[in-house]
C-alpha cells in the first residue's frame, strides 16, 4: 500500500518499533511522522519509509486541519484498542 499524508502507520524498525503514528508530510526519501506524545505535530520524526508499514486508517483533510497533539494521542491510542481486540490488521 502506498503512502500518503493524513495515514496511520506502524514502525517495523527502530526505537519506535510497534508504535502507530500519523503520516505527516512525505518528501521522495522520508516520510515524517507524529504521535503527539514523543513526537509532537511540530516536530516530527524523519523515517525511512521502508521501516514503516501502512494501515488501512486514513484521516480527511478536515480531520488534519484541526488536529492537535491531545487529539492524535486520543485517536492513535482509540486506534491501538481496536487493533488489540480485532487481533490485528
């Protein structure tokens, strides 16, 4: 699946390696990613985009306008839950 802004990921690699964070912005060799705890929508975390993989969740422009840090750590921790009980994507 390809990449694109506004999509939570997973980190494979690294010392984020399980976490889900949010696709920031995406230039040809990184992508940049935020979770709203450690790293924060205004500084976000360079990462190779081969040490990530994509989810199925992606948010709308609207969604990614008003969005702050409490909110994406809301959202990403809402998203976690489901994945536990679904047992995974």
């Amino acid at each position: 699946m390809q990449l694109q802004t506004g999509m939570i990921v997973c980190a494979v690699a690294g010392k984020e390696q399980n976490g889900f964070y949010l696709v920031i912005r995406q230039d040809q060799d990184f992508v940049y990613l935020a979770d709203g705890k450690h790293r924060k929508l205004s500084q976000p975390k360079r990462k190779n985009p081969r040490h990530v993989r994509a989810t199925s969740m992606i948010l709308d422009q609207d969604c990614l306008s008003d969005l702050t840090d409490l909110k994406l750590r809301r959202m990403l921790r809402e998203y976690q839950k489901k994945q536990v009980l679904q047992g995974g994507e």
